[in-house]
C-alpha cells in the first residue's frame, strides 16, 4: 500500500489529517488546539504508523461543525470518524482536554486501544490549581474575545511564553475558534470526572508530562500514574503544557520509546 501524504481532509464529519501506513496512531488535540500542531509527529510517525490527526468539533478545521459541551459529545465524534476510516485497533493520544477524550474513549471502546498515551492532562475536568479558574477563562472570552484570550492562555502552555517557538501554531489555531466553540469547550472540561473509570483502563498507558505545566498539575498526573492499572510516567523537564513543541526530539523519543512496542506486536 502506497503511504498517505500529510493534507487536511475535509469532509460531511470532522476534518482531519492523515499520513503514512502501518498500525494507526491517533492523535487528539486539545482545547482551542487542531491538527495542524502536530504535523512534526505526523511526519516523524508516519513512516512506520498510519497517523491520523483530527479537528475536534468546533476548532481549526472542523470550526463550521457544531460546538461540543460535553467530552462524551467529543469522544463520539472522533469515534464516529475511525468507524468511517474503517479503523479498528489504535494506538491513541491525547493532549490536555483532548486527555479527557481519550480517556472517554478508552472507557467505553477499550477494546479499540492497543495502547494509550495521556499527555498533559488529568482524570478531573475541573483542573484544580489551574493557573486560573475555567469560570476566569470563560469570563475573559466574553469580555476580551477568543484570539486574544488564546494568546493570554497559551502563553502559559510554554516556559518561554510568547517568545517560544511554538507559540505562533497555538495562537492560530485557537483564533479560527468561535466564541460559542471556546465557551462550550469549558462547560465540557467542567462537567467532566473520569476518576471512576481509571481502574478500567487496564490497556498499557504513557502518563507524559511537562514539570512547569501550570494547567495540569501534578496531582492530577499523579493521580493518572497511581489510578490506572498499566501506567508508565515520563517527566519532562524544563517544559510546560506544550511538550511537543517546546522539546519536539525528547517527546518524539519518548513517545517512540512506548509505540514502537506496539508496531513490533500488531
């Protein structure tokens, strides 16, 4: 089979971006994020992996769809797109409320995960210790609109801020959001606790995390790493909440460290 080239497929469901072929590996972007942020994971995996990246409800590419406030909404969607694919088994990744996602999708599809990855994020939507609260955030959309309240909440995404590399891909994508799409991306991380369900992903697990994240803190890491059954954590130091941007060969490296297990078994 001829591999697939990285592009942004559009399309009646979500749009998304696919390359290579292999064993699928999927990657869930978070809030106010798109496929777009991981095209060096595409390019890097997509020798080995058929890598399939999509726009969440509401965000980037998939911004006309209807806004989703609830995970389970989200999780759905991005089901509903790997039945279309015709995709069985997958290896799945998850970036900050794209964690919540995945973890839903885990819960009630644990079947379809070979292997996941749950980077940047936590079992409780809330976000306790947040660098500020949800309702902040949900309040300074209103009064300052989206793409200036993503380049105020992405700049704690990196140790760097503004000045970091990666900083202008987080600034972009967040802007093609609309308001109601910011607004109900809150309401679906508030109402959301997937604490009840770690025990049943027994699926082997990479907690990967960012020491300097100041939206997932460590006890909501920590409290991944003890409550589910096969979990292996990876610190990385000297990042944030971007770790794949911030420091793109460690996170390839470690990330390859765990799937690669996964492409020697499939």
């Amino acid at each position: 089979m001829a591999a697939r080239s990285d592009a942004l497929i559009s399309q009646r469901g979500l749009s998304y971006r696919r390359a290579g072929v292999g064993l699928p590996l999927v990657l869930v972007h978070g809030y106010l994020g798109g496929s777009a942020q991981w095209q060096a994971e595409i390019a890097r995996f997509s020798e080995r992996f058929d890598v399939i990246a999509p726009d969440l409800p509401g965000y980037a590419g998939s911004a006309a769809l209807p806004a989703a406030d609830r995970i389970a909404t989200f999780g759905a969607a991005v089901v509903d797109l790997l039945d279309d694919l015709g995709l069985g088994q997958i290896i799945l990744l998850g970036h900050s409320m794209g964690g919540m996602i995945v973890q839903e999708i885990a819960a009630t599809h644990p079947d379809r995960i070979m292997r996941l990855i749950l980077y940047g994020t936590g079992p409780l939507g809330a976000m306790p210790d947040r660098f500020e609260l949800l309702e902040t955030s949900r309040e300074r959309i209103r009064s300052e609109g989206v793409a200036q309240t993503i380049r105020r909440i992405g700049a704690t995404w990196f140790r760097a801020g503004t000045a970091a590399k990666g900083f202008d891909i987080v600034a972009d994508l967040g802007a093609q959001a609309s308001e109601r799409a910011a607004l109900a991306g809150l309401d679906a991380m508030s109402l959301w606790d997937g604490r009840a369900a770690l025990g049943r992903l027994t699926m082997p697990t990479l907690v990967l995390w960012g020491d300097g994240d100041r939206s997932y803190r460590w006890p909501q890491v920590e409290a991944l790493w003890q409550g589910l059954p096969d979990a292996v954590l990876a610190v990385v130091p000297g990042t944030a909440h971007a770790v794949h941007l911030e420091k793109p060969a460690l996170f390839h490296a470690l990330l390859e460290d765990f799937v690669m297990v996964s492409s020697c078994e499939a």
